[in-house]
C-alpha cells in the first residue's frame, strides 16, 4: 500500500520526469514575444528555461507536444546565437525576433502537416497569428525555471538572421 509521501514523490517524478527535466505536462509554450523587456532576461537566463530532449520525453505525448517542444528547443537554441557576446541590443533584439517569428511560423507549418486541427494560432495569417501567440504565452518575462540547468539540445532546423531587415 502507497503511502502519501511515495504518491507525491511519483507524481513528481511524472511532471518532472525520471532524471529531473521537465514533462510535457510543463511545456512551456507558445515562447513569449521579444521585447527590450524581456531580451536581457532571453540573453542572460536562456540556460535556465526548459529544453526538451527526446531521450527524456521519447515518443510520449501528442504529436502536438512533441512539436511545441521542438518549437520551444529551436528557438531558444537561436536566442543562443542572437545574443553572441558583443552584439549590439538593437541587432540581438532585431535578432531575436526573428527567431521568435520562424520558430512560431514554422511550428504553424509542421501543424498543418498533419491530419489533426492546427493550433488556433495558427489558423491566424501575419501579425493577428504573432499576436494570438503572444497572447498564449505563460511566460513572458523569460524567467528561469529554479534549480534547472538546461541540457544542450541539437536542433534540426538552421536559421540565419537578416540584419537587413531591422
């Protein structure tokens, strides 16, 4: 017979996952909008945000999740680049919007890819889908999950930021 504290400390195990990374149950997403409020936060805290690498997950969850987590792993492996050491707020900002605006654009696409409902967002066109995103976000200031370390994810799509463009 079970105990309350071994119920509790399985539930944590389900959320948390057997090695102490985060579920599905607690994926963050949509990605917050970029902003001069939030990029010191996306620049400096990105190794405490939740990462989600298969080998924790493997193949539980929606196909839904699976690709909210690969959204949430591509962009912030990009923020990574835009905040290079040296790179002017202005470009890094520029920078991390774009991230931000593929990544979403292209969860949008990997939505419409598969014979399930897209995200609501998604049914959205231009800035009305960014806006919806942004709206969804839980967690708009970028803090840092406490007491996690992300692992390094490889991710499986490259981007390439337009400094034109700003």
């Amino acid at each position: 017979m079970f105990t309350l504290g071994v119920m509790v400390m399985l539930a944590l195990v389900e959320i948390r996952g057997s090695d102490g990374h985060i579920s599905g149950a607690d994926i963050s997403f949509p990605p917050a909008k970029p902003g001069l409020d939030n990029l010191h936060a996306i620049c400096t805290q990105g190794s405490g945000r939740p990462r989600y690498p298969s080998s924790v997950f493997g193949m539980s969850g929606t196909g839904r999740q699976r690709r909210q987590r690969s959204a949430v792993n591509r962009v912030e492996a990009w923020y990574s680049s835009c905040c290079a050491p040296g790179r002017a707020q202005e470009q890094a900002l520029c920078c991390v919007k774009q991230a931000w605006e593929y990544a979403l654009n292209t969860f949008c696409s990997e939505e419409y890819g598969v014979k399930s409902l897209p995200h609501k967002c998604c049914e959205q066109w231009g800035e009305s889908r960014l806006t919806c995103f942004q709206r969804e976000a839980p967690n708009r200031a970028y803090l840092p999950t406490p007491g996690y370390t992300a692992p390094d994810i490889a991710v499986n799509l490259r981007f390439t930021w337009d400094p034109s463009t700003c």
